[in-house]
C-alpha cells in the first residue's frame, strides 16, 4: 500500500512540474512583449539615513503587470528574463528609465538600480552606461549600481575590472543582499564598494537569534573599518530601527520607511520639480 501511495504521489508530482515547467515557458513568452506592451514599470523604494530619517537613494523596483495574471514577482520574472538573454533589452530600459526619472527631479537624490549577472558581464555595459548618463543628464554621482556576490563570482577577474570601470565614471557600486552569497568575506577583500547592503534575512531574525545579532554587530564593524556603510535591508519594525540605530547603522531601507511605489505616488513631481 505504502509504494502504491509513493508511485501515485510520484506521478502527481510529475505532473506539477510539467506543468510549472509550462508556466514558466508561457511566462517568459509573455514577457517577450511586455516592455512593448507598457506592461513594464519601475516602481521607486527610499533608503534612510537613520540618524536623520533623510531619503537620500531611491532604489528601481521592476514591475510586470501582466494582463491576465496581475503583478508578476520580479523574483519570478527576472530569472527568466536572465535565461532568456532579455534581461540585456530590460535591464537597459530600467537603467535609462530611472535616470531619465532621477535627472528629471532632483529631490528623488541618487537613484539605485539592480544589475543582472549576464548585464554585468557585457564588455560594452561602461560604455552603455556613460551613453545613457550623457543622453538623460544625469550626473554620475547620482547613479548607484547593485550587485550581488553571484553576479561577482561568476568571473572574478572580470568582475574586478568591471567595477573598477564602472567606479571610474563617478557611478557608485553597491553590495546587494550581502551575506547570502557563497564568499561574504572574500568578497569584501577581493572588491571596493561604495556601500554594503546586508541581506534583509539577517534582520528577520534578530529578534530571536543570537547568531543574527552577532553578524549584525561584525558587519557594521567590518564596514566601519573600510569606511564603507553598511545598508540594512527589510527593516519593517520601530524596534529594528531603534536596534539599528543603537548598534551603529547609518542607513536602513524597508517597508517603515516606505514601499516601493510608482514616481508618481511618491511625492516626488510636484511643483518644484516642473
Ligand atoms: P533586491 O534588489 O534585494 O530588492 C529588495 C526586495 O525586497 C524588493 O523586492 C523589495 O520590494 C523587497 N523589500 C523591501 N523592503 C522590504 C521589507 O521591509 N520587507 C520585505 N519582506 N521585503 C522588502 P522586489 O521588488 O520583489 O524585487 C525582488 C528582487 O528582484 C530584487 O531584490 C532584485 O534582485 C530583483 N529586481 C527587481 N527589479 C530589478 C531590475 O530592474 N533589474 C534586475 N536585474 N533585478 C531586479
Ligand atoms: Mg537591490
Ligand atoms: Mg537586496
Ligand atoms: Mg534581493
């Protein structure tokens, strides 16, 4: 009887990945068209400096409305626009579009944006990037670039040139989700960044875990011995601002300080602006 359950529940799982395998096809074919259909946004999320609740960086959030599912997760559709090679045709866009966005109102302060591992490893993407400054205005200073350890450890050597190149241009670096990659320390050793972003699961469980809160206070002191701050992720609580603030961070990003939300929703094109 136990085999007869374990051969059924076998075929029935089968089953579930043919068809999540066909979701996903259908998915990233759909997503082909989305950026021609206006199914594409960005949505903007501030980061704080904590001492003084400033905004000073807006991070690009990519959104998919698709019109018969609704809001597509970026962490659903970005790693099949990463397969797909159309992560290049999109990631391009966000670029240009968040600084069209930022150049067009100076009150957004810096705007950060996500590279993808295949955009980071394109020979022209300096190059692409200095066009798109000089097309949109935007001076370097304002721009800041996210990557995250996976997207570094693909190609180290590469990797190393390309942030030189990238920093070269004035454009900041910042480390992305920092903590859940393969070589956290290796990282930071190998490479200059302009920030550290630690990976908001830290902040989920320093509450509860000791192991957390000891990681915390060894980021911020390995950030501070750098002289590079450290960024905390996901902070949705006033007792992990308070904690924060207490233990050193200077900046914090998360949903106390506000959503990712569209340009339009966040107070930003007003009167001074146009
Ligand atoms: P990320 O760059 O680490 O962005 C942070 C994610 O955490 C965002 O999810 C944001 O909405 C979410 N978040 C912010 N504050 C909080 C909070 O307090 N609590 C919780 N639970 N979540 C919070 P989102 O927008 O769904 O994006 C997911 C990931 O998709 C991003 O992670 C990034 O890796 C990728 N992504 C988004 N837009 C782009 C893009 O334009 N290009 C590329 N290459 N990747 C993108
Ligand atoms: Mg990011
Ligand atoms: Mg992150
Ligand atoms: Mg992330």
């Amino acid at each position: 009887r136990a085999k007869a359950l374990r051969s059924g529940g076998a075929c029935f799982y089968q089953a579930e990945m043919d068809a999540s395998v066909r979701v996903r096809r259908r998915l990233a074919e759909d997503l082909r068209g989305a950026l021609a259909m206006g199914q594409l946004r960005l949505f903007y999320q501030p980061q704080v400096e904590l001492a003084t609740g400033r905004r000073t960086v807006h991070e690009a959030l990519m959104r998919w409305r698709h019109p018969m599912r609704g809001f597509v997760s970026p962490a659903e559709f970005i790693p099949l626009a990463e397969e797909s090679g159309l992560i290049l045709t999109l990631g391009e866009w966000a670029l240009r579009t968040a600084c069209a966005a930022a150049a067009a109102d100076p009150r957004m302060g810096r705007v950060a944006v996500n590279l993808s591992p295949l955009q980071f490893m394109q020979p022209g993407l300096p190059q692409a990037i200095a066009t798109i400054l000089a097309e949109t205005g935007l001076p370097p200073g304002r721009l800041e670039l996210e990557i995250t350890e996976s997207t570094l450890m693909q190609d180290q050597d590469r990797a190393t040139v390309m942030v030189g190149q990238i920093r070269a241009l004035g454009v900041q670096v910042a480390m992305d989700d920092f903590g859940t990659g393969y070589s956290s320390l290796g990282t930071l050793r190998a490479f200059s960044f302009d920030k550290i972003k630690l990976d908001r699961s830290f902040l989920r469980e320093i509450g509860s875990s000791r192991q957390a809160m000891t990681i915390l206070r060894a980021v911020l002191a390995i950030g501070q011995g750098l002289g590079v701050p450290v960024l905390a992720e996901g902070v949705e609580t006033e007792e992990q601002r308070a904690l924060l603030r207490a233990e050193g961070c200077a900046e914090a990003q998360g949903y106390l300080f506000g959503e990712p939300l569209p340009p339009e929703e966040l107070g930003l094109r007003g009167s001074a602006a146009a």
